[in-house]
C-alpha cells in the first residue's frame, strides 16, 4: 500500500527556494511512476513533474523547467522537490502522487502542501 504524507511548504519572497518533500509510510516505492502536480487557487491543474518509473526519466512542465528539479529515494521511499528562483505564479498548493504498479497515472496522492510566493 501506499500512503504519502507531505512536508515543506511555506511562504518565500520572489526569487526564493523551496524543498517540498514526500514520504511514503508503506515503504519504497520501487519502480512506480512518481508525480508533482499543483493546483492554483482557480481550482486548474497542472502536472508539474513526472518521473519514469523504469529508469527515473524526469520530464517538467514548460512553466518550472530549469527552476524546479524533482527527485526520489527509492529504498527510503522519499520523493523531493527542488524549486529555485520562484515566482509568485508559482503559488498553488502542490501534491505528490504515486501511481500503482504496472500503470502510469497518478492513483495515490498526499494532503498537499501550501506553497505562497510574494512578490
């Protein structure tokens, strides 16, 4: 089973850093697919990063690419993420999912975390 809880949000100035992490109490994730997705205060959705569970590629929206670097544990069952140089557009609340084995589309998902960024 997977079971995600979240840490790491907060409020930053523009052109802060940020590191959200995630952990999975039901123990490594092996080789599932992993998300970041944020959703904006308009309630819209957006797939912030993905990472493959075969080999770990790791694709970034247009919007955080260069700026956000999304990483994972396996054997600990921890994945991160990396945000430089923020900007207020960045503010959402950001989740991390996990998929179930053998698929490729977020099924479980953490409580969120607030991320604020002021200008």
């Amino acid at each position: 089973q997977v079971q995600l809880v979240q840490s790491g949000g907060g409020l930053v100035q523009a052109g802060g850093s940020l590191r959200l992490s995630c952990a999975n109490s039901g123990g490594s994730f092996g080789s599932r697919w992993l998300y970041w997705i944020r959703q904006f205060a308009g309630q819209e959705r957006e797939y912030v990063a993905q990472i493959r569970g075969s080999d770990g590629l790791t694709t970034y929206a247009d919007s955080v690419v260069n700026r956000f670097t999304a990483s994972r544990d396996n054997a600990k069952g921890a994945m991160f993420l990396q945000m430089n140089s923020l900007k207020p557009e960045d503010t959402a609340v950001y989740y991390c999912a996990a998929a179930t084995r053998g698929r490729s589309s977020p099924d479980f998902w953490g409580q969120g975390t607030q991320v604020t960024v002021s200008s």
